[in-house]
C-alpha cells in the first residue's frame, strides 16, 4: 500500500467528525446525568421512602 500524505481537506473532515461525535456523545451523557433516576425502587441503593406530605393523593 502506499503511503500518502492527507490533504488539508481530509484532515478538516477528520476533526469535524471526530469533534462532531465527541460534541453527541458528551450532551447525551451531560443529559442522562441530570435526569431523575426513575428505575430506582424500593430495595436499591439511594431509594428514599416517600415521606407523608406525599403520600397525600393517595
């Protein structure tokens, strides 16, 4: 195979692409880390029991 060197413009689509994903990538983790841990249940780590003023509707 031979070895060439990579254009200017192959080398902006590299970086585009690479800062694209790592953009996606951190807002999709930034984002799951602010929502509220809805699978958390009675018996897991960090399950608050419902205090009495919630416990009013039912």
């Amino acid at each position: 195979m031979s070895q060439r060197k990579k254009s200017k413009i192959e080398w902006i689509i590299i970086i585009s692409l690479t800062l694209l994903f790592a953009s996606v990538w951190l807002l999709a983790h930034w984002n799951l880390s602010r929502q509220p841990p809805y699978h958390k249940g009675p018996g897991s780590p960090g399950y608050q029991e419902p205090t009495a003023s919630q416990k009013k509707g039912e």
